[in-house]
C-alpha cells in the first residue's frame, strides 16, 4: 500500500503551481501586492513578506534590540515547549532565551512563572499559538506592559483561526507566521511580520531596508526565485499520502529534528512565491474549515476516551487545527499508540519530543512540570484534506485499542 498520510498538509493545484511562469517577467510589485493583500486580510496596519518565519523573528529582534528604550535589555521569555528553532534564532539576534513553563491543560503560559520571569533584563516576551489553537493573550499582554517590554505573538500554526471575535497575532503590537511547508498558507517557505503599530512598522522596514544594520535584507535574485519554485513543487508532492509514503522510506520526515537544516537566510520573500502566495489566500478559509471539520470529528470520536486528555479550548476562541493535539496517560502508551497508527498509515506527530530545556541543557536551570508532561505525552493528529472518514475511524479503532 503506497499511502500513507503526512501528519499536516496544504497542497495547491496545478494552476496555483504555474502562477510563476504566467508572467515571464517579475518585481517587487508583485511582493508588495501581496503585502497588501495579508495586511487587508488578516486586518494588520502594515505587513513585511520574508523568506521564513525565522527571517522573520529575526527581523523582528533586530528591530527591538535597536529600540532606545531596549537600552541593554538582553532576555527574551518564551514557553519552555515550542519549537526548538526559535531559542537558535535568539541566540543568533546575541540575546538570551528565557523559559517559562506552560498549563498542560491549555497550553498556555504559566501566569505565575511568568511575572516572576520578567525583569529589567527582559527585552520581549514570545507567545507561541500551537497546532493552529490561538492562546488568550490578555494577561501576557498585561504583564509586558507593567513590565515595559515588547511582547511577539507567534502565529506560525495558528494563521486563519480568531480570538475574541479578531484575527490571531492582533492583539499586541506585533507578530509573525510561517509559510512554511505544511502550515495553513504554505508556500514551501517564506514568512510574515505583521505589525499593528505605525511607529514600530516603520521601524521594522528601516531595519530591513537598510544595508548599514546588523540584518538587512536582500532581494532574492532569478535563480533564487526559481529555486523557491521548484522546492515548493517538491513539497506538494512530498505533503500527498503516495508522495509522503515514499519520503517515510527515505527518512525524510526526520530532517527537522536535525539542527544542521535550522537556518535561515536575510532574504525578501520571492517573487516566485509572492505569485503563489496571492493565489494560496484564496484557498486560506476552504482549507481551514476542512481542517476543523476533521478536528471535530475527531474531537467526537475520542469525546469518551477515559485514557486521554483534550486541550481545553478558550471558548472565545476559533482554532484551525493545524493538527489535532492530545495527550495520553504516559510515555509508553504514546510510543505503543504512535506506532500503531504510523503502522496503520496514519501521520501521526509527537512535535517537538523534549523540552527546549532538553533541547538546550544550558537553560534547564529550573523545573517545567507542565512542559515535560506535554513533551512526553503529546500525541498529534492529522486533520488536512486527505483526512477521509474511514481515517478518523482507524485512527479511533487504533487509540481505543490501547
């Protein structure tokens, strides 16, 4: 059976694919225009396309860093579960990471760790959405302000999914996203700053902009722009059941669990993928609620599973699912429950496996309780448009098993 589903997927058509060669021309224009058209969708004040979202955070950074108010400040918070990537980024900006744990109920901040993390050090705060489930985000907010730090909302899996009635990432001054493969707008790479402040806007794109600064950011040339193209043409087939079949065989699921591909590159989003990019948003919502349709029938199906655990959902909240996350009684039932599904042809993810602290040794200085429970017992499940009925209930059938 050559069929095996990824554990995330957001694949474009063949027409979307052939944007780039529409035209055999390109500029700028074609960036900007869809700059303008994220800022109008996702309601920012202003936004800056990059080549990731670790170009991204490290604008972002750069920018901050330079504040005059940021003076020597040098730390920056972030959950203690998350992506391993974000902490080398911070260490690439020449600051220093700071963990907080998290709620294995909810996923979100510790409240009480994080006022106590948050001093005169602190240059920012870093909110993590995860598997497209958007976080409340009041209270850190709150505790930046009473603290006089900047706070970056993290949306790299939750673009598309609201919040108290807006958009995710709106709520401070300012956040970023990945179009990155498999994320809800995918476009094989590249990323989004959105900005929510004008002053702080201008800021960003002067950092960028402007060649004298620590990271400034270059214009992808032809040959970089077409090579974009043809890696994003690779992950469509790569993100299919028969295409990630093939790419379990080889191992290459396993590629970012490696440090060695954690780059980034001080790059403009291309133009190539800008074309794609103005095309793929019109996809963003029809996907999305496949997306939550599948989450919800999986929710269903495992409602009466006395063995696992569902996060709680703020229920001001509209989650995308990027995957469906849950969380089972103990290491060894999630390695007997994983094997069996990834058997079973099933996409299954355990994320990020350990904690930053684990990750990263020189930060374990203190106890996550909540990030260790989640890093040990988080199972996820896939939800994209491959996902069929007859998934859910081998993916049901298999857990209830256990």
């Amino acid at each position: 059976m050559f069929y095996h589903l990824p554990p995330t997927a957001t694949t474009l058509s063949l027409s979307d694919l052939l944007a780039p060669i529409s035209q055999v021309e390109g500029d700028k224009s074609d960036r900007f225009f869809f700059e303008t058209l994220l800022t109008q969708q996702f309601q920012a004040c202003s936004t800056l396309a990059v080549a990731s979202g670790r170009t991204a955070l490290r604008l972002i950074l750069e920018t901050l860093k330079a504040n005059p108010i940021s003076k020597k400040k040098q730390e920056i918070v972030l959950p203690a579960y998350t992506c391993p990537v974000l902490v080398k980024v911070i260490y690439d900006a020449g600051l220093n990471p700071v963990l907080c744990d998290i709620d294995d109920t909810n996923l979100e901040f510790d409240g009480e760790q994080l006022n106590s993390l948050v001093s005169d050090k602190t240059l920012a705060i870093i909110n993590v959405h995860p598997f497209g489930i958007p976080l409340r985000t009041n209270f850190i907010i709150e505790i930046a302000k009473q603290h006089g730090v900047f706070f970056i909302d993290d949306i790299c899996q939750a673009l598309g999914s609201d919040i108290q009635g807006q958009p995710v990432g709106l709520n401070g001054k300012i956040s970023f996203t990945s179009f990155g493969p498999g994320k809800s707008l995918s476009l094989g790479g590249g990323g989004a700053v959105f900005v929510n402040d004008a002053s702080l806007g201008d800021s960003i794109k002067e950092e960028a902009e402007d060649s004298s600064n620590e990271f400034p950011l270059i214009d992808d040339n032809f040959v970089g722009s077409t090579n974009s193209w043809l890696r994003l043409i690779a992950y469509n087939t790569i993100f299919q059941p028969k295409g990630w079949w093939i790419a379990t065989r080889m191992h290459l699921h396993k590629m970012g669990d490696d440090s060695r591909n954690w780059g980034y590159t001080n790059k403009w989003l291309s133009i190539s993928q800008s074309r794609i990019g103005l095309r793929a948003l019109d996809h963003l919502d029809k996907k999305n609620a496949i997306r939550i349709k599948n989450a919800r029938m999986l929710q269903n199906r495992l409602a009466d599973y006395r063995n696992i655990r569902h996060v709680e959902i703020h229920k001001q909240s509209k989650p995308i699912y990027l995957r469906y996350p849950i969380i089972v009684q103990n290491p060894q039932s999630r390695e007997m429950i994983f094997d069996a599904l990834w058997q079973a042809g099933i996409g299954v993810g355990k994320m990020y496996r350990k904690t930053l602290a684990e990750w990263f040794p020189e930060l374990n200085i203190r106890n996550f309780p909540g990030a260790t429970n989640i890093a040990e017992n988080l199972i996820t499940l896939p939800t994209h448009e491959f996902v069929q009925i007859k998934h859910i209930k081998r993916i049901a059938e298999t857990i209830e098993s256990y």
